[in-house]
C-alpha cells in the first residue's frame, strides 16, 4: 500500500447489513485517530440498490456511535477492482464472487474481512439478515474488531 491514504471497500450479498456496518466501524475508528482512508461498501448482488441498511444494523451501529443510516446499497462495479486498494468479503461465498468477477490485472488485494484479525484467519463474519438483534450485536462486535486491526496496519 504505498498510497498516502488507502481505500477500503467491503464487500457483502446485499450491502444492507455487514458491508456498512463495517464501513462504518472503519468511518468510526479512523476518524477517532485522525487516519485518512477511503472507505466504502457495496453488494455482489444488486438485490439491495439504493436501499438504506437494514434497521437493526443502523440500531446497532448507533448504539456504538457510529451513525450509517445515510448509506444506500450499490452493486461492486468493475472499476471498483482500480479505485481501491483492498477489497473485503465478509465471508467465503462472496470472496470467491469478488475474485470470479476481478479482471486478470486488479491491483485491489482481494481478501476475508477477518483475515486481518490475529486468530480468525478464513472466518466469516456471520450473516445476522435472518435473525434477531443479538446477531447484529455479534456482527458489530467482528467488524469493530476488523477496524481496530486496519486502523493498526495503518498506523493510526
């Protein structure tokens, strides 16, 4: 990463759910230590465009301070694979989606979310759509863990 100020995308199904949470516990812990990256999330699929996130992950967001009802579901575009340095899936399904769909020359590393996380290497971040609160709680609480671990790599 030899950019002054890395870009992140993440990368879920539909955008609604984890993909924005983790964009913003990443918004969240870089703004708390001054680190400039560019972040964004989107879908591999286009079930969700232009949606805002689902309620329970805006609830649980705000309940960690982070403020994602603003956010509104996109697809990953092609030059998606030239805008950002990492892209992260956050789970197996859609990693192999993400590196099915990369052109042949993507400069993007390409990886699991919590492949950043000492000791949940190849883990997923649980899909909480189908559940209840709990599970969006256990989602934020992987995510905020992920964006510690960035800010870290980063030097923030």
């Amino acid at each position: 990463m030899a950019r002054s100020n890395p870009s992140i995308l993440f990368v879920c199904l539909g955008n609604i759910c984890r993909s924005p949470m983790a964009e913003g516990a990443l918004r969240q812990a870089a703004d708390a230590t001054g680190l400039a990256l560019t972040i964004d999330s989107a879908g591999t699929s286009a079930y969700h465009i232009g949606s805002p996130p689902d309620g329970r992950a805006i609830r649980t967001a705000a309940l960690h301070g982070a403020n994602i009802a603003g956010l509104r579901g996109r697809q990953v575009a092609d030059e998606d694979f030239e805008r950002f340095d990492l892209i992260f899936a956050l789970d197996e399904v859609n990693l192999a989606d993400l590196r099915d769909r990369a052109p042949a020359d993507c400069r993007a590393e390409i990886a699991l979310l919590m492949d950043c996380v000492p000791g949940r290497a190849g883990e997923a971040v649980a899909d909480p759509y189908y559940g209840g609160e709990e599970g969006f709680e256990e989602t934020w609480t992987d995510v905020a863990a992920a964006a510690q671990a960035l800010v870290k790599r980063f030097g923030g």
